[in-house]
C-alpha cells in the first residue's frame, strides 16, 4: 500500500524525478500508483519505467490496465512484456482481451511460452489448470543431489518457485517431492530418490481452484503440483496464486449476499456500478413481491389495529437479520470445508439450541415494545407479537442454516441468492403468521380495538 510520503514524492508534472523514483520503488507500489493515475497518464508514467521494472510492474497491475497499455504501447514493446510474463498471469490476462488481440499476440510469443499459455488456457475457468504456472522445477529419478543443484543453477533460474524440486520418470509421471532445504543440506553424491519423499500432496487439472487453496491451507504448503489424468506433471500452484483464489472466493460470496452482481470495486465507474447491481435489485424486487402479497390481504386488518403498521418493520428486520447471522456462519463454515452437507444435521441441532435462547429474548422484548407502542385497548397484540417473534426466530436459524446446505448438496453455490431468498421467506412467513393470527384474535374472538 502507498505510504503519504511515497504519494508525496510522485509528481507527474516532474518527470524526470518522477521517473528516478518510480525505478527506485518496489514493483508492486509502482503498479498501484499508476493504476490510480488517470487514464490519459498512465501510459506517460509506464514508459517511464526502465525495461526490468516494467516487466515487474506489469504483472501487478489490474486487467483492465494491462489491456489500456497493450493498446497504448508499440507492438514490439507489448510483445516483450507479455513475453516476459509467467504463463497463469498470462492466460489470465488473455481472458480479458479481444479474442483478434489474443490471437496477434499469441503468435508472435515463442514456441515455448505459446504451448505453456495454449496448455492453461485450455482448461476451464475455476480450476486447477486454469490458474496453475508451467514454470517448475523437475528432476530425474537418477540424478544425485549434486547434479540436481547444478540443473537447478543453469536451468530453473526464471522457474516460478525453487523451494520444491518434483521427481519425475521418464514418462513425467509424478513420483516424489523434495525441498530445496533437503538438497542443501546432502551430501552431493547422495541420489535424489534416497531423499526424497514419496508422499506428494497433489491436485488434479480439474479440482476447483477453491479446494485448491483448502488443501495448501490444510497442510501449510507455498506451492502444489498439478498433474492430469494419468499422472503426469503438468504444473504447480504457488501461495501467491492461493491469496488470490481466496480473496476472489471471498469477494464473490460477499457480493452474492449482498446482491451484487460480479467483481465490482469501489471506485468502478457509475455506468458499472448501475450495470452490476441493478439486475439483483430488480430481482430481488420481484421476490419480495411475495411478501407484499402476504400483506395485501390484511389492509382492513391493518387499519383496524394501527399499532401494526409499527411493529411489523421489526419482524422484518430482526427476523432477516438472524436468518443472515446463521446462513453466514453456515457459508463460511462450508467455503473453508469446515463442515459439509453430511454435518446438517449436527449444525441445525446446535442453531436450534442457541436460536431457542434468542427466541425467548427476542419474544420478551417484543412483548415489552408492542405494549409501549400500543393503545390500552391494543394491548393484546404484544402477546401475539411475542409469540410470532419468536417463532421467525427460529425459522431464520432453520432457513439459514438449511438454505445454504441444500444449494451445496445440489452443487450450486450456496452464496447464490441465498440472502435475498432467506429474508423473503421469513417477511413472508412472519407477516403471514403475525396477521392471520390477529386476524383471528378479531373475527373469531372479537377483541375490539
């Protein structure tokens, strides 16, 4: 993150200071300063860079400003940064331009680098061998530490990781692992299958990216080989590909809970944000037309017992609000693979327990407030209000929990909708309730207001 004092030395108007301190930055800073800049400047400030800092720069900047420079630089210019790239940021960034432009430039790569982002392009989105790297350090069955270090030194400089050195035969099958730590500390005659360990974490093309970053999180690791169906490697995955499998998985089941449709930022432009969030809303409008019709019915009913109008918002909030407490919890318990729809069972139990508590305290107090808003003759209202509290309260912890495990049992994501759907339903059922229930305190009872 830039620091005031980084923001403070960084003047466009100058540009030959500005040049000094932007080569003497880290990459990462350098990236976000120009992506902050106007759209008119950034290419000013790119060019700026000399040719290693702004192959570095590159690879940290957003999509979309990667694909403002390609069009912006000269050809050769464009060619050798993308050269210069790592295979999965690469493919990544080609999933965002046209599909002419991709086509230009991956003909003019080199054999090498156009296989290496050919191969990744060619799986599906969302998996392992769409965001793993072809840069890695292989080693044979035969060789001894000390030739293993020297294929290493003259061969896997530019490799994206050193740390894990894979074993293959001669087939590339998957056979061992060992660490750069093992290789230092052997003698050099020893020969790499003595040391290393038979037992590789691995993850096939077409696992989720997701579970990708649960196993590397499950069993501490800064890289993961991938291989395909028969075995054979094809790639690795690093930590910093898993940081952002995460915060994207994250990003997206926040968003869905709130509505908002894809990657949305902060400061997008307002025609975006329009565009993201407006197709929710309307949909989420035609939901709850569900609910109003619940109350359509009851409009005399209403009328005779004013207070209702004031109390029903609370029903609707509060009971909303305790369905997303436990459908939150349920989702990320499911996200991180804490729990899976098998633990139904044993999750609803445990919110049941605690929901019973919140119903009683939830019921108590709406009793309190419904007999302070109420007139003497409307009393009798706070009973029934009471008593349908609590009851939503624990429909809510019954949807939330419910909801989010259905969807994953029927492999969709359990983020998708489930916020709108839950406080639908409960609007739906507690208005339902609570007015059927003063109805019938009127017409069968004849309480008078």
């Amino acid at each position: 993150m830039l620091t005031q004092e980084i923001r403070n030395s960084l003047d466009i108007a100058d540009l030959n200071q500005l040049k000094y301190n932007l080569n003497c930055l880290q990459p990462v800073d350098v990236g976000e300063y120009i992506s902050q800049l106007p759209e008119k400047q950034r290419a000013i400030a790119f060019r700026l860079l000399n040719k290693d800092q702004a192959i570095d720069v590159f690879e940290y900047l957003p999509t979309e400003v990667q694909e403002e420079l390609i069009n912006s630089l000269h050809d050769a210019q464009v060619v050798h940064l993308v050269e210069e790239m790592s295979p999965d940021e690469r493919a990544e960034l080609f999933d965002e331009l046209p599909a002419g432009v991709v086509k230009r430039l991956l003909q003019q790569l080199s054999p090498e680098q156009r296989q290496a982002t050919s191969t990744i392009l060619g799986y599906p989105e969302g998996t392992a061998g769409r965001v793993m790297t072809t840069e890695y350090v292989r080693l044979r069955r035969g060789l001894t530490v000390g030739e293993a270090l020297s294929k290493i030194r003259l061969q896997d400089e530019d490799k994206e990781t050193i740390y894990y050195a894979y074993v293959t035969d001669d087939n590339r099958t998957l056979v061992s692992v060992v660490s750069l730590r093992q290789l230092l500390f052997t003698f050099p005659d020893v020969l790499i299958k003595d040391i290393a360990s038979p037992h590789v974490v691995k993850v096939r093309t077409e696992t989720p990216q997701e579970e990708v970053a649960r196993i590397m999180q499950r069993y501490d690791l800064i890289a993961m080989p991938v291989v395909d169906r028969e075995d054979r490697l094809v790639g690795i995955i690093t930590i910093d590909d898993v940081v952002d499998i995460l915060e994207e998985e994250a990003t997206e089941d926040i968003q869905k809970l709130a509505g908002v449709s894809g990657d949305e930022e902060a400061l997008s432009p307002a025609h975006i944000t329009i565009r993201k969030r407006l197709p929710w809303l309307l949909g989420i409008m035609g939901l709850y037309i569900g609910a109003a019709s619940a109350i359509a019915p009851f409009q005399q009913v209403i009328a005779a017992v004013p207070v209702l109008a004031v109390i029903m918002p609370i029903f609707s909030n509060t009971g909303g609000t305790v369905g997303i407490q436990a459908l939150t919890v349920t989702i990320r318990s499911l996200g991180v693979g804490e729990v899976t729809p098998g633990d139904t069972a044993k999750i609803l139990r445990k919110e049941l327990l605690a929901g019973l508590g919140t119903a009683l305290a939830l019921g108590m107090t709406m009793i309190a407030l419904s007999l302070i808003w109420a007139k003497p003759q409307e009393r009798w209202v706070a009973l029934i209000a009471g008593a349908v509290m609590a009851t939503n309260t624990m429909v809510a912890v019954t949807l939330g929990t419910l909801l989010p495990m259905g969807l994953k049992r029927w492999k969709l994501d359990p983020a998708l909708m489930s916020g709108p759907l839950v406080t639908t339903m409960l609007d739906t059922i507690g208005f339902l309730t609570f007015l059927s229930m003063i109805s019938l305190a009127l017409n069968v009872f004849h309480l008078q207001t």
